[in-house]
C-alpha cells in the first residue's frame, strides 16, 4: 500500500462508491461484492437512483467486525497486543496506518520475555466481552437499516400512496431540513457537505418529504462549484433529487427551480430550463432563489435587462443575501456599470472574506480591466478557499510569469501549467480555450471549445457571457458552437 495515501481524521461521509472504494484502496468493484456478500454498511436514500453512501466510522467498525469474524480476537485488542501478521485481512492493515499530521506510532508489541499478567488477561477479557457486545449490536442496527433501506421499494410496488408517517417524524425531518438549509446558506465546502448530511437524514426519517430532496439537489448545484467536486458527479445527483421532489409533490416550487437549474446547466436544454424556471416563479411568485437563479440563467443567455430585473427582485425580497448581491455585481458589469459592479463586490469582500463569489467575479473583471495582479490576488484567495490545488499551482505559474515578462508572460505561464495538467486530467479544455484566446490565438482556442463541447463540459454554457472569449465573437466557428449547444448568437459579432 502506498505510504502517501493518508486520510483526514474524523468520522466523514463517503459519498460514492469511487470513495468507498479509496477508503479500503480497492476498486469499486470489490467493494460492491463486499456489500452483497459481507453485509458491507453503504446506504441509499430512499427512491433516488443510484446514490450512496456511508460513514469512515461505519466502514471501520464492518472491518473490526470482519476480523473478529475471521480470527475470533478483536482487532482492537490485536492493535494492542500482538503484530500485525501476513494473515490478517489488508483492510485491516489499512487501518493501522497513522493518520493526516500524526506521528509514525508502531503498535505495542510484547517483548519475546515478556509474560502476560493476570490484570492484563483480565483486560483482555473484558475487551473480548465488550467488542463482542458492541458488535451484536452493530449487526441489529444494520440488520435494521437493511430492512428500512428496503421498505419504501416494497410501498411503491404495493401502492402509489407515499406511507403515512407520524407527526413526531415529520416535525423531526423538517427539523432537519432546516438545519440543512441553514449550513447550506453559508456556502462553504464544509458547511455544504454538513447540509447534504442534514438533508440526508431528513429523507432517512420521512422518504417522502419532498422538501428534503430539493435542499440535497440544491447542494450538489453548489458543490461543484464551492468545492472540487466533479460536475458530472454532482449533476446527475442534483437533477435525480429534483425529479424525486416533483413527483413527490408536483406543487414544488423549489423543486421545479431546482430541475431547471439542471436542465440549463447540465442537459443544455435552455427551452425546458426557462419552462421549469416560469413554472416555480407561477407557483410561488415570491420564491427568492427562483428570481435568483433564474436571473442568472438570463444573463447566460445575453438577456442583460431581463436578468437584472429578476436578480433585483430577489434583493428585495432578500435584501440581507450576499449570494444575490454578488451575483448583482455580475449581472452589473455585463450591462456595462462596471465602476457600480466592482465596488459592491468590494464591500461584500470585505465583509465576508471567506465567501467565494466576490473573488472569482473580481478575478474575472480584473482579468477583463487588464489589472493582472488583482486578477492573481483574487484568484489566489478563490484556489485557498475551495482547497484547488491545480488553480493554485496555476496562479504562482502566472505569478512568476507576471514578474519576468508581464501580461503575456503570465499568460503563457499560465498555459504552460494548464497544459500539463490537461494531459493529467486536472484541468478542463475550456479553460485552456480561454487562455488561447486572451493570447490571440483563435484555432487553438476554437479547437479546445470544441473538445469541451465533445466533453460536455459544463463550463461551456458560460461561453457566451464569458469575457476571456470576445476575441472569438466574430468567428464563424464561434457562432456555430454557440448554436450547437443551445445559446443565442452574440449582438453584432
């Protein structure tokens, strides 16, 4: 086993069978087979398709459970009391191995003259006596999970009536819910991934509460953008949960804002988009994130007055919303108040430093303004706060670039760190087409949208409110990308 592979501590969500699979350095394959045939703890929430996941406590209790299985001796008192062997199980080994920052601390190992006392037998004993309690009861409470993992299934065949559930477990799932959306509020990976875990067991208690499994498609929209979860990871769980919502209650207006968010972003489908967009909006004109998102979704598409009419009715029926008020400032520049745009971006920089937003889009018009070392500060802070290891080691690239040869240096360094990174799979190919076209160099930067499109990467429904890409307005080829993935033409260009 590699010895650099190593696991932050705490009892984390795994939220995948790829991350399961990580946590015993397996492939999935192996672990799905655990799951069938060993009673491995992976969870699936009830009705949506495809989604697991589990807990490194859960997973570390299976293992000891395992071994005790196999050699009759807790694993516990093995770590203590004997060395690890070439017959016991390599999940088990895994396990051993220190953690993130912890000293390399071996296991006690008696010495060969060393004789076991009675206090220690003792010990022993009661180790023995309380593992086993521990792990009966572990096998009843996963012996209950299955059967609940199992019963909705068993509802929807008998009936397409959603199970009664007592007032007691609707108070405590919406108790849930919203705490889930409190932690999602916030907006950071930590606090995200805290509301996916809400939101969860808000659907563990009531599998049909609807409102559970619009907060978790609203997560994965956000998580692969505050954190560095993949989009086409996040995606199809976002719009999964979002179907799930509407068919659960049809009325939903958070659950059709949820769907058209997914439909725009992920399908490219921007007619289906602005149906399910005008659908929320009918059902609960009030709705602060429908007037949100789908300001945004009309500044996608070039509709500048438009987008700022919805994005100022969200601020007023939310006028403490930092989310809304930076995506104000964006909308702000595109229409051409620049000077407005930069200095409410500013203001809320400053009063929340640790939100995203405002440094990504001050990095954008800082790039757009030609002031390059606000640009890389702002980028910087953007890579420190999502933990982007690739965008960081882009920025010093740009950084040294800067220092030696100026604009184009930092350009051409930039692209230079890019490339090798796409070769590795770290960076995207519409990210290598935006600095190729700031560089002037329009085959290259039309031959990596391209690739982006065959890719379907999502960055690309941004292409056309993008302003790394004005250099590319007039091309033919340009055009006919923007009609390929559903995105009306530039004005002029």
């Amino acid at each position: 086993m590699p010895q650099d592979r190593r696991r932050p501590t705490g009892n984390r969500r795994l939220d995948s069978w790829k991350e399961i699979a990580s946590f015993f350095d397996r492939d999935e394959r192996t672990v799905r087979r655990w799951e069938k045939e060993r009673d491995l703890p992976v969870r699936r929430l009830p009705g949506l398709r495809g989604g697991v996941y589990t807990f490194t406590d859960d997973l570390s209790q299976w293992m000891n459970a395992h071994h005790l299985a196999q050699s009759g001796i807790p694993a516990s008192v093995t770590a203590e009391s004997e060395p690890a062997t070439s017959a016991a199980p390599a999940a088990t080994v895994m396990v051993s191995q220190p953690e993130v920052n912890s000293p390399e601390i071996p296991p006690y190992v008696p010495a060969p003259s060393e004789e076991p006392s009675t206090d220690h037998a003792r010990t022993v004993a009661k180790w023995v006596i309380a593992i086993c309690v521990l792990v009966v009861a572990f096998v009843v409470t996963l012996a209950a999970v299955r059967r609940q993992r199992a019963g909705p299934a068993v509802v929807r065949v008998a009936s397409s009536t959603p199970a009664p559930v007592s007032p007691a477990v609707e108070a405590e799932a919406e108790d849930l819910y919203l705490k889930g959306r409190y932690y999602w509020n916030k907006r950071t990976p930590a606090d995200l991934n805290k509301a996916v875990d809400y939101f969860t067991q808000a659907i563990v208690r009531d599998p049909n509460y609807a409102k559970a499994y619009v907060g978790l498609s609203d997560c994965y929209n956000l998580l692969r953008e505050y954190t560095v979860m993949p989009p086409d990871e996040a995606y199809p769980r976002a719009m999964a949960a979002a179907k799930k919502a509407i068919e659960l209650d049809p009325s939903s207006a958070e659950a059709h804002n949820s769907l058209a968010f997914d439909s725009f972003y992920w399908m490219w489908d921007a007619a289906t988009a602005e149906q399910e967009f005008r659908r929320a909006l009918a059902l609960d004109p009030n709705y602060v994130l429908a007037h949100h998102w789908y300001g945004t979704f009309l500044h996608a598409l070039g509709r500048s007055d438009e987008a700022l009419r919805e994005i100022n009715r969200a601020q007023e029926l939310d006028p403490s919303s930092t989310t809304v008020l930076a995506d104000k400032g964006v909308l702000l520049y595109a229409a051409g108040q620049k000077q407005e745009a930069i200095t409410l971006l500013k203001q809320i920089e400053d009063t929340e430093p640790s939100f995203l937003s405002p440094h990504r889009y001050l990095a954008t018009i800082y790039l757009d303004n030609g002031d390059y070392a606000g640009y890389l500060a702002e980028a910087k802070k953007a890579a420190l706060l999502t933990q982007d290891k690739s965008a960081l080691a882009i920025v010093h690239s740009g950084e040294k670039g800067l220092a030696t040869d100026g604009a184009d240096g930092m350009l051409n360094e930039i692209l230079q760190t890019q490339k090798a990174m796409y070769s590795d799979g770290a960076v995207a190919a519409y990210s290598l087409a935006s600095t190729y076209a700031q560089l002037g160099n329009k085959p290259e930067a039309l031959k990596y949208l391209g690739i982006s499109r065959d890719r379907h990467e999502t960055m690309l429904m941004n292409l056309r409110s993008d302003p790394t890409m004005k250099s590319l307005y007039g091309d033919p080829s340009f055009r006919n990308l923007l009609a390929q993935i559903g995105l009306p033409p530039v004005p002029g260009a």
